[in-house]
C-alpha cells in the first residue's frame, strides 16, 4: 500500500511518502507530507486571524449603530 501526498499529487508531483504493509497491495492511502503540512497549518492560521478581524469589524458597526 502507497502513501502519498493528495497536496503533491495536485499540483502533479509523484509525492509518494512511503509504503505500507502489505507492499503487494495496489491500495493508495492519502496523506499530507510535512512540506504541505506546514503550508495548510499556515492557511489554517491565516483563515482564523482574518475570521477574527471581520468579527471585531461587525461588532464595531454594530456598536456605531446601537450604542
Ligand atoms: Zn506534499
């Protein structure tokens, strides 16, 4: 069994990580190599701060509003 990146394999790198046991078994499993990783965690990171910013955006309006 093949494990490779589903991140690597979209941008059309082989991205294969490793193998697993049984080898004879043609099943792909999907991971994410730590290069990846990093990049999603950073997405992640971002998403949340710029999520947080609009929250504190619309409170403000909201207290422009009704004080
Ligand atoms: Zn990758």
């Amino acid at each position: 069994m093949k494990i490779v990146c589903a991140w690597c394999l979209k941008e059309g790198k082989p991205g294969l990580m490793g193998e697993m046991e049984p080898k004879h078994d043609p099943t792909v499993s999907h991971g994410i190599c730590p290069e990846h990783r990093l990049q999603v965690e950073a997405e992640l990171i971002r998403t949340a701060e710029e999520a947080e910013r609009f929250r504190k955006e619309a409170e403000d309006l909201r207290r422009k509003v009704d004080p």
